[in-house]
C-alpha cells in the first residue's frame, strides 16, 4: 500500500500587517491532519501571507505556527534564493537545510528545471521565468508532507507546465495540499474541504462546495455594497 503523509498545522495569536495595515489580529486555529484545504477570500484578504506564515517564509508580527510534518514554500516561490549564489549552490543549501543527500537533489533538479548552463551561474543572472523554474523544481524534488500552492502549479511555456502539473499530481498523491486558486475546477481536483478568510477571519468548511459558496457570497456581497 502507497503511505500518505499527513501534517498537521496550528496556529495561536496569530498576527501580521502588510504596508502597516492589520490583515489579521490575533487568529488561531488547528487543522486536521491529511485534510487538503483550499484557502479562499477576496483581493487582499490576505490569503498569501497567511501561506508565507504557514511556509515560514515571513515572520509573523505576534503568535506563531506549529507544523507537525514537513511544510513546503509556496510552489514556484523564488524569493528566498540567494542571488550571489549558483543555482547550483541554492540547491545545495536548501539540500543541507531538509537534511537531503546535495548529489542526489541536484540530479534531480537539474533534470527538471532544464537550466542547462545556466544551473552553475549566480540566480541574479535568471529570468523570472528561470528562477520560477528551479524553485519549482526543488518543490517537488524534497518530499514535502504538505505542499502550499498559491494559484501555480506549473510554470514556463505549455509542455513544461504540462511537466510540473504530473509531477505535481504525482507528489500530492503521497502528501497533502494547501491551495489557492480561483478556479474552481482545479480545487475540485485538490481539494476537500476548506477555509474562507474574510475582514481578517478565518472560517473552516469540512466540505469544499460549502466553502466556494461562502466565498462567491461575501463576492457578491462585496460588489453590491
């Protein structure tokens, strides 16, 4: 039998502005471990940053998060790269960091993310496109317990999307997923059940169309007021 890891996220106090504004004020809550949500809310809820606390990527103001598992970045996020560095180099510390062999990451990302030379060339020298690439790469080359998707699942021209979409579909069989998208179909196909952030509220569905609907009513409520 095929073993699926699950993680388990929870979050007390927690608090965080973006450009001085209040996006939440003091949240807290638990989520079930193995359960694929999808996050909703309008245009600067705050559904990002809610992810970059999840992820680690950004510091929260007050509170904090536990993650029981290991917890990807927000796929195709390339902010944390070192400019200075070789994609080469990126690749070996973020090896060193999740405990995984350098030679054997490296070969699987360099296979994916078709750098080509320019895999040992500082990641100041990438393109948006590039650095998209060789962070998605290392997204599904470490076996993460939960992924976070914020909208991408593929990246670069359309036979590399088509490439990073199986090989994500791949992943999330084994693991579990975070996802926000405005498509509904794509979190039909993700997800389970899931959350609704609205006025810095988070609100928890345990079925996914409870939570599409919740959010396509506070649209509509937002658009006539």
């Amino acid at each position: 039998l095929m073993e699926v890891k699950v993680a388990r996220l929870r979050a007390s106090g927690l608090a965080a502005a973006r450009g001085g504004r209040p996006v939440f004020a003091g949240i807290s809550f638990a989520v079930a471990a193995g359960e694929p949500l999808a996050l909703l809310g309008r245009n600067g809820a705050g559904k990002s940053t809610l992810m970059r606390l999840i992820a680690g990527t950004l510091r929260p103001d007050a509170g904090r998060v536990r993650r029981d598992g290991l917890v990807s970045w927000p796929m195709g996020f390339s902010g944390a790269f070192h400019p200075a560095l070789t994609g080469q180099q990126n690749t070996r510390f973020v090896a060193r960091i999740y405990g995984r062999d350098s030679e054997s990451l490296e070969a699987q990302v360099l296979g994916f993310a078709e750098l080509g030379a320019f895999y040992r060339l500082p990641v100041a020298t990438y393109s948006s496109g590039m650095k998209a690439r060789l962070a998605f790469a290392l997204s599904i080359a470490v076996d993460f317990d939960l992924y976070l998707v914020d909208e991408v699942i593929g990246v670069g021209d359309t036979a590399f999307r088509r490439k990073c979409a199986e090989a994500f579909r791949a992943r999330v069989d084994r693991a579990r997923v975070m996802m926000i998208s405005h498509n509904p179909a794509t979190l039909r196909e993700f997800c389970s059940a899931g959350l609704v952030i609205e006025d810095g509220r988070l609100t928890y569905f345990d079925r996914l169309d409870a939570d599409i609907a919740s959010h396509e009513r506070n649209l509509a409520t937002a658009a006539t007021a």
